[in-house]
C-alpha cells in the first residue's frame, strides 16, 4: 500500500515538472525564434506580448468587414452608369458613430489658435486656412443670415453636423484628431508627463503640436526638443526600459481618417441584419429596412426616418407630430441608427468620403479594399542624416484654385516627399507615387484622350484624360493673390483633384438616400449640405468575438 502511494506521489511529481517544464519552454515572454527572453529588464528584445485587440478610439463604432454588392442595385429609374453593381470586399474597420459635429471642430480650431496663434505671421494661415466657409449658408432668393453669423459657434447647435468643410479641411481634421487621440494614449499610458497637452495649449512650447508619426521616428524631437522635460515617470508594463513608446508597444492607435467610398457604402447599407447564413435576405434600398422613409413601428408609426427634403417647398413637413424636426440639419442621433448603430447614413447632410471620382469602378483590377487616390510618399531625410521634421520656419502652403491657403503640413509633424521611380523599381505592385488616375480607361468621357502620345510629352493637352477646368492662382508683386478664371469650354469637372461626397442631405429628395448613389465635387469647395465623418482600419483579427460553434 506504502509502495503504490510512493509511486503516486512520484509520478505525479513527474508529470507537475513535465508541465512546468513546458510552460517554462512556450512562456510568451521568451522567444520561439531564439530562446532569449523577451522584456527583460536588464535590456534586449522589447515587445508587448500582452496584447490582445485594438482598442476602440473615442466615437468610433467597430464594422466587421465582408463582402457586398457595390453600386447600385434596385429602383435604378434614371439609369445611372456611375454605380454599375460590383462586388467587393472590405477588410473590418470603425466608423465615427455620428458626423463630426460643430462643437468636434471647433476644439480642433481652438487647439490650432492656441499652439499656432493667428497673430503670429508664420501661423497665420494655419488656423485661417482650417476655417469653415460660413457664407455657404447664404442665398440669392433668401434669408439665412441667422445660419451664417451662428451655425458653426453657437451652443444651439453644438451637436449639428459641421458644414462648409472642403475635403482638405476634412482630411486634416482627421489627422489633427489622430495626434490628439495618440498623445492622450501615451500621457494615460505614462510616456508623457499628465498635463503636457495643456502645457502645450498654454504656449510653453508655442508652433510644436504632437505628431503620432513624428514621435514614432524620431521621438526625441517631439516639442521641438522639449520632450524630456514634459516625460512621464511611468512605463508600461511591457516596455520597462525604454523612455518612447513604440510601434511594438501596442498602444499607439492607427490614423482616423476619411472613409474610402468602398467602406462607407458597405457601412450605410447595414446588411448584418438581412444576414442568413452566407447570404443577404433581399436587397436594401435606405440604411433601414423596408420601402419607405417612414417608420412603421406602433410607437413609432408614421414618423420620418432620415432628414431630407420632401417635396418642392418641404424641408421638414407640416408643423406638429408629423414634422420631421429639421428644416436644415439636425442635431446628431435624432434618428435612429442602422443595423450597425452609425447615425444618419442618410439624410442630415451629404459625406465626403476619400476616394478621387471615376465614373468607373475598376473591380477587374481590384475587387479588395478599393479606393483610388493613392500618391505614395516617402519620409524626407534632412542632411543630418534624421527624418526631417516641419519647423515654424520651414511651413508650406499650398494655395487652392479658390485662392484659399492651408498648410501642407503643421510644424512638428514629418516631411515627406513623393516616391522616386529608383523606389518602385521592379515592384510588381505600384510603380509610380500618384496612382490617382491607374487604368481609368473611360474613354467615352473625354474629347482629349490620345492612347498614342508621347507618354514623356507631358505638357501635351492630349495627356489630359478629362476636360476640366485649370483655373490659376498666383500672387503679384506685392503679394496679392491673383485669380484667373479658365474661360475655356469645358465638358467636366472631372479631375484628379475632384472627391466623392455619399449619402442624401437636408436639401435632397429621397432618392439620393440609397447609400449606392455617388456624386462629386471640387476637393476644396465646400457647401451647406455636405459634412463628414472619420473611419479608422482595424489591425490584427477581422472579428471581435470568435465564432461560436454550431449546436
């Protein structure tokens, strides 16, 4: 009896040192690769190998990707041939819950008048450049001087969409908000000192913003120098012993951004709920289900849907419980949200989204991800060897056919430049930095297009694909800007400069509601009805729960 009890305990001993053992040999913090450890103390191989899931950035709303009919594909009375059905597929991603708001932009302009003072020559252009056009409000034939002196600033519409936004101006929103979502990240995580940003806001370190991609390369330079002085004492768990954070800290959240067309359709459309196994029950033709802009719900019944115009003369119906609540916009989540929960995906006001217009959707060349407007850039490495940074001193403007200026880039972030061919060199993928017009092929649009010239005579009109205006800019002696109008004949506005806008708004009928429906405008003009949100790319794992085995 005392044999088999020792022989027991032994083998039990045996087997816990066997599983020890193992344990030891698979620990997540020693490498399979080498068998040294990984976050050790004394130094090497920093990595957080906690990590599980990107967190969801403020506003955002996670959309697990899948595939989807793109374009247009019900009730097509007007025979549109800009939105051919295709089928695509988008890799998961967030979407902001709701448009970017008026009281959202306004902290972006605050922040940009308090670190880039206006007052300031070398700033001044950076917050003027960022200001919404007010005047978009103002009519010919009528009276909406109320909306033009308060619609951007006054509390009354605080969380109302903001409006007479260009897409330059969208875009560097988004990336304003990247930098300022990131540098809270790092001050919560310890990199940076609690308080830094409002340091920064208070003028210590005047024209130096964070930048999450300046800070990546060369960490050290963040706030002109300053950064050492502004560091945290705390250090994340994974990364002891270094001082920056890392992209292999895990903690640094990818760009907001503009959605791609691709996206925000496959968003608008919702069709997680038309889901039955591997198919779509049906077809949707609003971001809700059924036929009709109107709710069909007991409690509920008879009320609108979405904000947008009714009829000639009708921008919110009769006055009383059937009005609609809008005669403009509407203040955000007035409506209810789509199957995904994303708030006015129709109606309210019209989306910039990322991608330059094409009548064609090119699914033979790509059917992943799609979106045209890639012009690849590389970062610039100055003399001394470093990623060269943007100083106060070294700013470039850029001046829009409509004579605006805006910055191209703020002080404190990279400065890059577009890739050269020695880079693309043999790459079966991309061989050249603007890719804005690969495979256009629509031939029918044009009057210039010559598939024979000389493809090194750029200077030639024929290179043109599409005849559109070339309106000039320039400044005279003095300074002042100059304005030439192009007085030629011209067919389109098609250019490589010209955005897709989705989604119907308070001044369009209910057709433009579909989420395949497509329209287009100049990059840097800017309307009463047309708004934006940002998105964000998912990385790691396309869902967020593991699939449940099937009962």
């Amino acid at each position: 009896m005392k044999i088999n009890s020792i022989r027991k305990l032994l083998l039990f001993v045996m087997v816990a040192a066997t599983v020890v053992g193992c344990k030891k040999s698979t620990s997540k913090n020693t490498s399979r690769a080498t068998g040294w450890k990984i976050n050790d103390k004394d130094g090497g191989f920093q990595y957080n190998t906690s990590f599980k899931e990107q967190e969801t950035a403020p506003g955002l709303v996670f959309v697990e990707g899948g595939t989807f009919t793109k374009g247009r594909v019900q009730d097509d009375i007007m025979h549109d041939w800009n939105n051919t059905p295709t089928q695509q597929h988008v890799q998961s991603f967030y979407m902001d819950e709701t448009e970017v708001t008026n009281v959202m932009y306004l902290e972006y302009l605050d922040y940009l008048k308090k670190v880039y003072p206006p007052e300031n020559p070398r700033y001044k252009n950076i917050y003027n450049g960022a200001l919404p056009d007010t005047l978009v409000w103002r009519n010919r034939l009528g009276y909406n001087e109320v909306m033009t002196n308060n619609y951007l600033r006054h509390p009354a519409y605080a969380e109302y969409p903001v409006v007479g936004v260009n897409w330059v101006q969208a875009v560097q929103f988004s990336e304003w908000r990247t930098d300022r979502v990131n540098e809270a990240v790092l001050e919560r995580e310890g990199y940076i000192e609690s308080g830094t940003k409002y340091a920064v806001l208070e003028g210590d370190v005047e024209g130096s913003g964070f930048s999450t991609r300046a800070y990546l390369q060369n960490p050290s330079a963040t706030y002109s120098g300053q950064i050492d002085s502004l560091q945290g004492k705390a250090r994340s768990k994974n990364d002891s012993t270094n001082v920056f954070a890392k992209q292999t800290s895990g903690i640094i959240l990818p760009d907001y951004r503009l959605p791609t067309e691709a996206e925000w359709e496959y968003a608008a459309q919702a069709q997680a709920g038309q889901r039955e196994y591997n198919n779509y029950r049906g077809r949707k033709k609003y971001p809700w289900k059924g036929e009709y802009t109107r709710s069909g719900k007991r409690v509920s019944r008879g009320d609108q849907l979405a904000n947008f115009k009714q009829g000639k003369g009708d921008y919110g119906g009769i006055a009383g419980w059937s009005d609609d609540g809008a005669d403009i916009t509407a203040q955000v989540k007035s409506y209810p949200p789509n199957d995904l929960g994303l708030y006015d995906m129709a109606g309210n006001v019209a989306e910039w989204v990322a991608d330059v217009y094409r009548p064609i959707v090119d699914d033979e060349a790509n059917d992943f991800n799609y979106y045209r407007g890639n012009v690849y850039t590389k970062t610039s490495i100055g003399k001394d060897g470093k990623v060269a940074i943007v100083s106060g001193d070294s700013i470039v403007y850029d001046t829009l056919p409509n004579g605006r200026i805006v910055a191209r880039d703020l002080p404190g972030e990279l400065a890059t430049v577009a890739i050269t061919k020695e880079d693309a060199y043999l790459r079966p993928n991309f061989s050249q930095s603007d890719n804005r017009g690969f495979r256009d092929g629509d031939y029918s649009s044009t009057r210039y297009f010559d598939r024979f010239a000389d493809e090194e005579d750029e200077s030639q009109d024929t290179k043109r694909m599409y005849n559109s205006p070339k309106h000039k800019v320039s400044r005279d002696s003095l300074g002042n800007l100059v304005r030439e109008y192009d007085q030629k004949a011209r067919t389109t506005l098609i250019d490589d400069e010209v955005r897709v806008y989705k989604g119907g708004s308070w001044r369009d009928r209910a057709y433009w509601l579909d989420p395949a429906q497509r329209r287009y405008l100049p990059q840097y003009m800017a309307t009463d009805y047309i708004g934006f949100r940002c998105a964000m790319s998912r990385v790691g794992s396309k869902a967020k729960k593991r699939k449940s085995p099937r009962g």
